[in-house]
C-alpha cells in the first residue's frame, strides 16, 4: 500500500460536465462539488479518441486504448455483411484493474461499471453494468449469489432506469420517477457494500445522469431547437437535480471514509446539446459523390412506405409495450430487429458504386475496401489512401445549413488516434465536430436538393432529437482529495487512461509497461513523488479470460439491443 495507507475510491457520474457543474457551483447549487475542488484538485478528462461510451469506460478500467483493449463501442460491426453483433466485457483484451488488484492481494468492490459483463471472479465483489442481459443473467455478479443480499434488503435491482420508452410515449412523470429511483436504489447498495464489506479498492458508476441528460436536455436549455418554454417549470431543472442528488451523495462519502483514504469522482465524456450531423453523414456523402443509391432512391426517400412503415411500427413497440412484453417479443422474433435496423440504415444504397459509407449514428465514416467490405470497390494502398485524404479535405469545408460556419474541428484516421492489435477493427475515419457553436445541420452541395435537409429526421425514435436531445462532447470531468493531493489546483492533460497507473499508483503496486496511460503526478505533492517512486513491471503475456461465458444467446442479444437504442446508442 502506499505511504498514507488508505483506500481508493473512484465515483463514476456517467457523462458529467464542468459546462453545468462550475456554473451551479458558482450559484451555491452544488456544495461537495465545490469542497472537493477547494480540498484537492480538479480538471477536464480526455475520452477515448470516438467519445464513445463503451470504448472510454473500458480505456478507464484497462489504463489502455481500444487499439489495444479492443472495444469502440457496445458492438462489433462486421463489413463483409455490414452488419453488426453484440459484443461486452469478455471481449476486452486487456486485464482490469480489478484484477490487477486480486493478482496482488488487494479486495475490490465494482459496481454498474459498463463493459464489465460477465462479471469476474475477483478478489471481492463485482456488479456488472449496462452490457448484462440482465441480473440474472449468468455471470451478472461475482460472488454469483451476492445479488440475493442486495436485493433482499432493497429490492429488484435496476440495471437501467429506461428512460426513452417514458419519453417516447410522452410519459414525462414516470421517466422522472424511475430516473430517481435507480438513483437512491444506486445509494443504498453503494452505501451498504461501503459499510459492510472489506475492500482496498470501491468504484461505482451512476448512468442515470447520462440518461437524464439525454432525455432532458432540451428541457433545460432555451438554443436546443425543440426547447418548449412552457414545459420549462416542469421539467427544466430535472438534470440539476440529478446532479444536486449525486452531490449528496459525495458529500455522503466524505463523511463516511476515512482520513487517510483518496477519493476521485470522474466521468466518461461530457455532454452537450444534440445536434443532427452524424445522421447526416451518408446524406453529405451522396452529395459528395462517394455514396451512391440506387435509381429512384435518395437520402430524403429510400423506399419511403417501407421505411415509414418499419419506423412507425419501431415507435410504436418502443413507446407503447412494457419492457416484460419486449422482451416476449424478442423470444418470439429472434434477430428480427438487427434486420429490421439494418435495413432501415443501409436500405437503398448501392454498394458497387459505393467508396464511404456511414453508420449515420456516430461521427464515423468507413471505407468500402475491396477484400475487408462483401461489396468494396475501393484498392487498399494508393486509391485507399488517395480517397482518405480526399474525404478528410471535404469534412473540413462542410459548413452548417443555417449559418455557413465551417462545423468540423478535425478528422482523424484511425492510425492517427489508435495503437494495437485491434487497430483495425476501428472505422476509418473519426470526425470531431466543433463544440463551439450550435449546429444545424449539414449544408450539401447545390446540386442536391439542400432544403429538404434539415427535415430529414433519424429513421429510429431513440435517435430523433426530439427524443435523445442531448449527447456526447469531449472533455468529462476528475477531481480527486486525500492525503498527499493538492489543495484548490487545476490540472491538466488528464486522460481516461491515466486512472490505471494512478490507483496502482496510490496503492503501492507495480504499474505494467504497457500502459498507455501515465500516473497523474501533477495532482500530487511533491514530497510523496520523491519518497515513493514510480515502478514498473513487466506486462502480463497470457490472454485474458473471464470466469463465464460472455456470448450472447439471440434472446440475450435482442434484449441488450433494445437497451441500447433506448439510450441512444444504436439505430
């Protein structure tokens, strides 16, 4: 263990922003917030390079980049079918630090940590996140019957409180109510392992502030172009009070440890209004020439009774069947729905024509590479590169349909942002939007009918602005207070990765040398740097495994594709 002997714990809010925090902090909202920043150190958090869910909460836990652990996002796309498959944690390449920790004789307790699933058999007690079928899924838990104790004393445990069924069916109120919910259920379990069970080191994650603040953005704040003041009272302040109760709770936490022990609160990303360029994305690139559709088809129109009807019909299974129905469904129709999104995404293109294509969810953009993609017409080598550097060129001239402001901040191809084995598993291209103003929508060239843009809407309700109005921006948030930290200072250049080697760090143990993320010593004092040194060891060379099964079965699989898209995170 390190000089001061304590523990490690590490609070994980889901999305949290300093763009809401500092503001709140300034108008006396958000008091634990402000004492830990007066007590130790703070500053913005750098996700993994795509902003992407999935692939930051896995860099945080492994110390790595998804070229190396090999996560991007909450599946696998496949491009010889185009086609996607579920994927979780037993996908992970590299080791946790959970089990870092066991393997040196340190007792972890882990709970809602996304990509966690199946759970592992580590020295202390893990609770898998979002990526579980459900909690009583094999492996949901590790031990296996610690989930029983749970949920004697607090009932059902919820994975994820659902918001988006709430908001589709203009069920207001009771999405409120369930956000609340999962939150204090989230305390109480916290709080009762905290109490009651031996642990060095303790993380938890609260989603529900990434779900608040995507179904509550545009209730919040006057420029989201579907913002209603008259619902402003109501539901206006729903995603400070989300904060306000994760404040409570970290003020609950300094009162419960000890003096000795360190405590970091971080998030994966931050967050932001929504805006519609990633649906775009195959739109602009018809217009461009590198997208083709079928004859008679169009971005605004592919087979449009088709797709309406299929739409309608998703809306309607979404807002307006219970979650227990869903899930008959899915028993019933398995892989029914990864068609039926498939087509609505890809319907109408035509691939012998086609040399980039996009998922039109995130800011990605693939290639149809001859030999990697079923239908690829694009040679690997000079054309490859040759039509990179032309699509990158574009991207960084594609102006915003209202104001004509260049909307792209950069574009990176995947070898510029990832490094490892599984650095090809990666899209080609990343685009990093501007966050610096409030975009509208795509300008395409003059000979595409560029009025009709800004009402293409997204083909899924749990995409649709309307619904999921706020997303994903770059920087999170980290603060940390304990012994031997820094009081009142901001940091800088803290990334995701760095949380790694900072616990093994803090505890005294060897940090591997593959790790791509660094010990953040510029949130220490000097003097503990000098009497305890940074040591390396050597990195382990076995394949990581896991103490279940981490495949799918199709009702499993249909069951964390619902999930997903109700949260925004698949078409």
């Amino acid at each position: 263990m390190s000089t001061n002997s304590g523990r490690v714990i590490i609070i994980g809010m889901d999305g949290a922003t300093f763009e809401l925090i500092l503001p709140w902090i300034q108008e006396g909202k958000l008091a634990s917030f402000r004492k830990i920043m007066d007590e130790g150190v703070h500053g913005s958090l750098d996700p993994a390079s795509n902003m992407r869910s999935a692939a930051s909460w896995t860099s945080f836990y492994t110390g790595k980049n998804p070229g190396k652990h090999g996560i991007y996002e909450f599946y696998d796309f496949s491009p010889d079918t185009y086609s996607i498959r579920f994927i979780n944690g037993s996908h992970c390449l590299e080791p946790s630090l959970w089990r870092l920790l066991s393997d040196r004789d340190f007792s972890s307790i882990v709970i809602n940590v996304p990509m966690t699933y199946p759970a592992e058999p580590t020295k202390g007690i893990v609770l898998a996140g979002l990526d579980a079928p459900g909690t009583q899924s094999n492996g949901f838990c590790h031990p296996h019957n610690c989930l029983e104790e749970l949920e004697d004393k607090f009932g059902t445990y919820i994975l994820e409180p659902g918001l988006t069924g709430f908001i589709i069916d203009n069920k207001l109120d009771m999405a409120v109510e369930r956000l609340f919910e999962e939150i204090e259920q989230k305390r109480k379990v916290m709080f009762h392992l905290m109490e009651n069970k031996k642990w060095d080191f303790f993380t938890i994650v609260y989603r529900s502030l990434d779900a608040a603040q995507h179904c509550f953005w545009k209730f919040m704040d006057p420029r989201h172009p579907h913002h209603d003041p008259s619902q402003k009272d109501k539901y206006g302040d729903v995603i400070l009070e989300v904060y306000q109760k994760l404040d409570a709770i970290l003020g609950d936490v300094m009162d419960f440890i000890h003096p000795e022990d360190i405590l970091m609160v971080m998030s994966d990303h931050g967050f932001g209004p929504k805006h519609p360029a990633n649906n775009q994305l195959n739109a602009w690139l018809a217009s461009r020439g590198y997208l083709a559709y079928k004859q008679g088809d169009s971005p605004v129109s592919i087979t449009s009774l088709m797709r309406k009807g299929l739409k309608n019909t998703y809306q309607l299974l979404a807002g307006k069947l219970p979650r227990r129905h869903k899930e008959v469904f899915a028993r019933l129709f398995p892989g029914i729905r990864d068609r039926v999104h498939t087509r609505l995404c890809y319907t109408g293109i035509d691939w012998s024509n086609t040399k980039a294509y996009s998922d039109t969810l995130f800011s990605n953009i693939r290639v149809n590479l001859n030999g990697r993609e079923g239908s690829g017409i694009v040679q690997a080598g000079e054309d490859y590169n040759t039509l990179i550097e032309s699509i990158r060129r574009d991207l960084l001239d594609c102006r915003d349909v209202k104001s004509g402001e260049q909307i792209v901040e950069s574009v990176f191809h995947k070898d510029e942002i990832y490094k490892g084995p599984a650095r090809e598993n990666a899209p080609d291209l990343t685009i990093r939007w501007r966050e610096d103003l409030l975009i509208s929508g795509i300008k395409l060239d003059q000979s595409f009918d560029a009025d009709l843009l800004p009402t293409i809407r997204p083909f899924i309700p749990a995409e649709d602005a309307m619904v999921i109005s706020g997303d994903h921006r770059r920087f999170g948030i980290f603060l940390a207070r304990g012994p031997d930290i820094k009081k009142g200072e901001h940091i800088e250049d803290a990334h995701i990765m760095d949380l790694v080697p900072t616990v093994l760090y803090l505890m005294g143990s060897g940090i591997p040398q593959d790790m791509d993320g660094k010990v953040l010593t510029t949130m220490f004092e000097t003097e503990i740097l000098r009497e305890q040194p940074r040591q390396e060891i050597e990195a382990r060379s076995e394949k990581v495994k896991r103490g279940a099964s981490g495949e799918y079965d199709e009702a499993e699989k249909e069951v964390i594709a619902e999930r997903l898209r109700q949260l925004g995170y698949l078409e």
